[in-house]
C-alpha cells in the first residue's frame, strides 16, 4: 500500500472498475426488499453547483447504507431539461437550446461521475427527449377526454421580455424573477389542468404524510388553503344580474357596506360603462394590471380602489351598496368579488376610513360598546348580534349558521367551500418545452390530435425569433396539419408549450422502466418500485413541484395506471450551502480566487483592502461561490463529500470553510497513513471474532468503542441522516487507534485491529467511497466493499460498567458516587437519599422533589 494518499489516482480508478462492472445497475427482485432513493433531478445549466454536490452526497450516502443493509437500491439520475432558463441562456450565448440543453448534459453527467455517486446511468432520462413527452402528450388527451384538461381565457402573470406566463411564485415584487423586468396582468386563451377537483383529497392526505418535514406540510396546506363559509348573491342595482362573493363571516353579511371586485373581475369594465366612471375604472385597470397580483404580492401594495359608478343591494339589510374595484381584492380567492364589513374586518375598516364609506357595526363585544365614529381599528372577535334584524341578541357564533340556513331557504346563498388552490396553468408562450397535442380546425375547432400522431416532436432545428419569441407560429411544416376529424389540410396545431412542472411531475415514475415503450411504464416496474422511500431536495418546491407532483399521480392513480397516490413517502428538505461574502469598494463582489488572504484580505484586481459581507447563500450574483471542480482537483471526491456532510446536518445550512475542508483532507490521511502503517501486518491477519471477555483491559476498551461506533453510525444514518455525527464518531475511533503501536504488536491486537480498519472503512464507505474501496481491497478483499455487509455490533459492548453519579441539593454539589450502568432511576434516588453527606444536608427538611438526569446527576429541592 502506497505511504502517500493521492485521491486523483485513487477515485479515477475505482470509478473505471465501477463502470466497468456495471456495479450500480439494478432489476426488479421481488425476492429482495426495494429501496427507491431519489433526488430531485437537475435542470442542466452547465455545471453542478455546490448546493448540487450536497444534495447528491446526501443521496448517495442514503443509497449505498440500504444497500449494504440489504435492499434493492434505485438510484437514478436524468434532467429536467425544458424551459425558459435554457432559452435565456441559449440567447444570450447565441447558441440553440437545444445544443446548449445537450451540451450541458454531457458536461454535468461527467462532473457527477467525478463525485462517483452510485446512479443507475442505464436509467438516465433527458425530459426534452421526444421518447420521454410523447407520454407526457399522451397522458394530456386522456386528461382531456375526462375534462381534466380545459381552455379558457383568464388573466395571466405576462413577461413582455420572456414572451411568456408567469406563476405567482416567479413573480418577485412585481418583476419577473428571470429577468427582472415589470410583470404586468395580461388576458389570454390558456390550457389548464382541472387540479381543484383534488383539493380536498390533496388536503386530507397532507396528515398522512408522516415522513415529510411539518414546515413543508404546513406551506402545503396553506397552498391548496381551504375555507369553509358561505356564497351570497348581491343583486346589482337597476339589473336582474347578481354579484356573487363567497364570505367566510356570513355572519357579519348585516354589517357589509360596499362590495369590492378584483379588477380583474369581468364585470369591472362593464359595470363603469355609461356612467361618469368609466375613465378612472379603466386607467385603475391598467394600472393595477403592472402590480404584482399574488396574495403576498399585495401586501406591499396600499389599498387603494376606484368607484365603478354602480350599487348593489344588501340582500339581508337593503342597504345600497357602492361597487368599488379595489387591488387587494383577488380574482384567484373565492369569486373575485368581496363583502366589506368595514366594522370588523381591518382591511375594510381602512378602506372605508380612506374612502369615506359607512361602518354598521353588528357584533358587540360583551364587555364595551363599538361606537362607529369613535372606533380606531376593526373588532374581529366574537359578542352580541346587534343591527341584524331577526338574530340580534344572539351570539354571533350561533347565529352564523342560522343565518346561512336562512339563505338557502329563501334562494340568497348557499353553504359552500373554497379553496386558495387555483387550476394549473400549463401553457406557455416559449419555444423549448413539450408541444401541447392539440389541433385547430376552422371548421372542428379545438379536436385532439390522433394518439397515432404521437409524439407531436418538437423541431429542433429552428431558430429562435428576436425578442426570444417562439418559432413555432412561422414553421410551417410544424403549423400546418391535418384535421383528425374533417380531414381538413387548413388546420393548424397549438403553439403553446407546455410548463415544465408538467414534466417534473412524474419523471420518478419513468425511472422505473425508461425504455418501455408501450406506455408511460411498466405497470410491474412501476408496482415494485414506487412509491419513492426517500426523496431529497431544496425546500423551494416545497409547494409547486411537490404539490403537482401529487396532483399527477392522483390523476393516474383514478385513470388505473397506478395502484398509490402519494409519490414520495419520506421527503428531506436539506438546508442551502452559504458562504460569506465579499466586495471591494470599486470592483463589487468578488470571486474567492480574486482575492488576496495574508494579514488583511485585498482585492486582487486593485490590492484595496475588501469588506467581509455577511454569511449568505452561495449564489453567482454575489459572487461568494466555490467551484466543486476547483475542490475536485485539489482535495479529490472523497474530501468534498466528507466536509459537505460533517459541516452540518442535513437540513441545516452548511457554512463554507476552507478549514473545514482542509480539515476533512487531513481525516483521510490519517485513515490513510494509519491503514498504511498497519497493513502489512493485519493483510495475514483474520478480524478479531472471540469474546472481549478474553482481552486485556485496553484491547477490551477497544474492542467496545468498535462496536459503540457501530451502534452509533448505524442509528445516527438509519433514524436522522445525521451524517455529521456519524462521522464525529468514527473520528474518535481513529483517534483512539492511534494510540497503539503496531511495534511488537501481539497476534491478538493484530486481529483487533483488522477489525477496527475494516470497520471504519465500512462505516465510512457511504460517505467516501473511493479510498474505503482501495484500503478494503489492500486488506486482501476482491468484491467491491460496496457489496459487503453493514458492519454488526455487539449489544454486550455496548454496557458501561460504571456510571459516576453527581448529587446536588437545591443545586450545590455536595456529593458523588458510582452505580452499575444499568441501575435504574428509583434505585438511583434511594441511593443519593441514603448518602452520609446527604443526609446532613437534608436533616430535619421536607425533600419537595428529586430529578434523576440520564443517570448522570440527581437535584435534592429542599
């Protein structure tokens, strides 16, 4: 064995066998136990990040620990390969998507090779591959026989510079959160998917899902954001229309004053027509329509609305309601339209005091009394039914519902639920994504494409327009088609393209089976596979992503294609990777490698001293990233993947230091020259299997840290993936076997010290592969270490004999002694209270309580 650790020469040859072996290929064995670990694929930029590198190690280590424990691993790797970002990249490289897309792929696939991550590559799929849409295409026309798959006009989050809709979630401050450029409301025909017939499912199933971090399904159940309450219809003033607003406090419905409409509320504009309104509605519109229209988007706004010149009457008082069209009123909340009870709800209150609008108020707290005039804010908590006609006097909690029954038997309203959760809107005005399967007829209309058509490929050989605008309009061998039903050759196919969440959605069922071709996946694959045990990831698709994901598989779960309807029974939403950062006074921030380290840090470019900024995600703007090749060639794989998981736990963010990777460095030399040192004699030698009994005291101690380093790697990866601590643990093994000397080394502390290496290499193989794998072949093993056994421990070198015991009284030390580590709590108790010193202390006091902590300390209160 080498004196000298030299990862480069090390990882690149075990890689090359691994490959060579197929070593990560797997099938279905229903003799076996499954374990399907996956992360949440890459969309293919280039390069792999840092936050990339963590994410995946994570994995990795999770994948190769089931395996060794004796699972059937899955553990692929693919790309999420459509979409805008590749367009603005390709754009502004002045390439192709679609080369850039490939390109990329190739690229990333090689760097992750390097960080030698056990992936299944047979399994790789590419979601810009017309073998992998075509089924995303095909699952869209049965989704549309079923109506699950609508079009309709609705306004739209637009991006004038993208071309194309934005979510709510891509919208930042009113700026598209690509280019940064204003968002503003625009209406448009749109494809979406009817995924509010499953809110309620999606929402009861949230309690279900016990392996998912609460923060995630908590975002998730505010997501879809369920309401219970009641519909009323307003009847419009002068018409035999109605305005209909869905209320959670139909309680309160006596003391509405005005009606508020979103503006993008269809009968804003029409209600303003023929009155003195009409310009100040519209210009309000147009304004409103460059605002940031989500419900956290408005919070920055003022509240501020526009008269439509129109009334409505109060169904319950008949009182005359003015119609205003106000911006925190939000078409994607119940009806788009809200019942303002100015004396009970702040957001009215303030509107109305703005506006000069009536306050009734109709609950009375029992302990004061609201009077309009004199109120500074809104009271919004329970009392008295006051100015409510029939049902004054009642409590407003009793009476709510009676008021609803009161609607339904006299045709007002109607009890009903809503939900936050709005349709998805799958259309996108962009050239690189999956072709929506639909075709327009003059003469047919909207018909879908015959399932014999499919793939509807997506051309890859068209350039991109000026501006980023499709191409797909000006192809006409893509535009021009034939009717399925009439036959006509006028008709011409849709241009939109679909979101890529659409393909993130079940990428993880494709994996199980990515060369079938007779379907979306074997239904036998798909059945011994799914669901994912463990998905990991970044807690920034906690909503969309996870949520779609859902969606989707419930929809194949109802068409008969799957037999679940949750895809993922384990989720870990590892934390982000931050470093400081740091910026010159002229130049801005600064890369790592621009500047200079000694006494006082400077700028490389002008030598003025730098200003060290805060600790922040690692991100290109700021400049405060690391490159993973840089550390791949300087420290090798192994490192890089040791310092990503003993930073921190997992789901915590992992501050960047240069020591700490240094310091993982020196940890694998010292396996390395400890391994070195040792190796000719334990490469003869059997592991130690006798009993410690028959040791000699120190060898005895050895011995149980072995198996107490076991027993606390296993537990730590099997029950928390704190993958930090198991590691700190076999640090301290290795730092206690260094303190034997291999000279005159006895035969039966050599065959206990094979055991040692052979333990840690075990113990450590997950997190560092490469060098685990050289030093357990260089102890004479010929199968990768990756098809051995996880290491078994001792449950009798687990005991402590002895525990010493503090004793406190009112929290003074006063005195100390030892027990058998398996005494238990109450004995322990008799036993401090029968102490001499003790006795002193308590002489003649009444003992109010004693606490035994972890048998380690008893407090005496007196």
């Amino acid at each position: 064995m080498d004196e000298h650790y030299k990862p480069e020469a090390v990882e690149t040859r075990w890689q090359t066998h691994w490959m060579s072996e197929e070593l990560y290929k797997v099938q279905e064995d229903a003799s076996q136990a499954k374990y399907y670990l996956l992360e949440m694929f890459p969309y293919p930029s280039g390069k792999i990040h840092m936050g990339h590198v963590r994410n995946y190690t994570i994995g990795d280590v999770v994948a190769r620990y089931k395996h060794m424990r004796g699972y059937n691993v899955l553990h692929p790797m693919g790309w999420d390969a459509f979409g805008m970002p590749a367009e603005n990249a390709a754009i502004a490289n002045k390439t192709h998507p679609a080369r850039w897309t490939y390109d990329n792929i190739d690229a990333m696939r090689r760097q992750l090779k390097r960080m030698g991550f056990s992936y299944d590559w047979d399994r790789e799929i590419a979601t810009c591959r017309p073998e992998y849409y075509r089924w995303e295409q095909w699952l869209f026309l049965k989704m549309y026989e079923r109506g699950m798959a609508y079009r309709k006009e609705s306004y739209v989050n637009w991006c004038e510079t993208c071309q194309t809709v934005l979510a709510n979630e891509q919208v930042e401050a009113g700026m598209c959160w690509r280019c940064g450029k204003p968002v503003r409301q625009k209406k448009l025909a749109q494809w979406f998917f009817k995924i509010t017939d499953y809110a309620e499912d999606l929402l009861i199933h949230c309690d279900q899902l016990s392996g998912w971090p609460d923060k995630v399904v908590t975002m998730q159940k505010n997501w879809i954001g369920k309401s219970v309450g009641a519909e009323i219809d307003f009847p419009i003033e002068n018409s035999f229309r109605h305005i209909s607003v869905f209320t959670t406090r139909p309680d309160t419905i006596f003391g509405a004053t005005f009606i508020c409409l979103a503006p993008e509320h269809p009968m804003v504009l029409e209600l303003s027509t023929n009155t003195s309104q009409k310009a100040e509605v519209s210009a309000f519109v147009d304004r409103i329509s460059l605002q940031d229209r989500s419900a956290k988007g408005i919070e920055s706004y003022e509240k501020e609305g526009v008269f439509t010149g129109a009334y409505c009457v109060n169904p319950m008082s008949g009182y005359r309601m003015p119609i205003y069209t106000a911006n925190f009123a939000l078409m994607g909340y119940g009806t788009g339209a809200v019942m303002s009870v100015p004396a009970h709800d702040q957001r009215d209150f303030d509107f109305a005091r703005k506006y000069g609008l009536d306050i009734i108020v109709v609950v009375q707290p029992e302990s004061s009394l609201l009077e309009p005039s004199a109120m500074t804010e809104a009271y919004s908590g329970e009392g008295l039914m006051v100015n409510s006609g029939a049902f004054n006097g009642q409590r407003n909690t009793e009476a709510l519902q009676l008021i609803v029954d009161y609607f339904e038997a006299h045709s007002l309203g109607k009890r009903t639920v809503s939900f936050r959760l709005r349709d998805w809107g799958i259309s996108r005005q962009r050239y690189w994504g999956a072709p929506i399967p639909m075709i327009h007829c003059d003469a047919c209309g909207i018909v879908p494409v015959s399932e014999s058509d499919l793939p509807v490929v997506l051309p890859e050989n068209a350039d991109l327009l000026d501006g980023g605008h499709s191409p797909l309009p000006t192809l006409p061998g893509f535009m021009r088609t034939t009717c399925p039903q009439c036959g006509s050759k006028t008709a011409r196919r849709e241009t939109d393209t679909m979101d890529t969440f659409v393909e993130s959605s079940w990428y993880f069922q494709r994996y199980c089976s990515p060369h079938y071709h007779e379907g979306m996946f074997d239904p036998k694959a798909v059945n011994y596979w799914m669901p994912v045990d463990q998905y990991i990831g970044g807690v920034e698709h906690a909503i969309l992503h996870l949520l779609y994901s859902r969606y989707y598989t419930r929809v194949l779960y109802d068409m008969g294609l799957v037999s679940y309807k949750e895809p993922f029974t384990r989720l870990l939403t590892q934390g982000m990777v931050c470093k400081e950062t740091v910026q010159c006074p002229t130049h801005g921030f600064l890369f790592p490698e621009e500047v200079l380290s000694g006494k006082e840090r400077l700028c490389k470019i002008c030598h003025q001293p730098v200003n060290i900024g805060r600790v922040e995600k690692m991100s290109k703007s700021k400049k405060n990233v690391v490159d993973p090749n840089v550390l791949l060639e300087k420290y090798g794989a192994d490192t890089t993947r040791l310092f990503c998981l003993f930073a921190s736990p997992p789901e915590r963010s992992l501050e960047w230091s240069e020591q700490g990777v240094d310091g993982s460095f020196r940890f694998l030399n010292r396996i390395w020259r400890l391994s070195a040192i040792w190796m000719p004699c334990v490469q003869q030698s059997p592991a130690f299997d006798g009993s410690m009994d028959s040791l000699a005291p120190d060898l005895r101690e050895l011995y149980k840290k072995i198996h107490q380093t076991i027993f606390k790697v296993t537990s730590d990866i099997e029950d928390r993936f704190h993958f930090n601590t198991a590691i700190s643990a076999v640090m301290e093994l290795v730092n206690m076997m260094y303190g034997f000397s291999v000279e005159n080394a006895t035969p039966e502390l050599i065959r206990l010290f094979r055991l040692a290496i052979e333990s840690v290499v075990l113990l450590l193989s997950p997190v560092t592969p490469h060098i685990t794998e050289e030093i357990w072949h260089e102890l004479g093993y010929s199968n990768s270490i990756f098809m051995a056994s996880w290491p078994k421990y001792c449950p009798d070198a687990l005991v402590k004999d002895m525990l010493l015991v503090v004793v406190q009284v009112n929290g003074k030390l006063r005195s100390k002694f030892t027990v058998a580590a398996d005494t238990d709590d109450d004995a322990i108790k008799q036993q401090a209270l029968a102490d001499e010193r003790i006795l002193k202390c308590i002489a003649g006091k009444i003992v109010r309580k004693i606490v035994v902590v972890q048998k380690k300390l008893v407090n005496i209160v007196i």
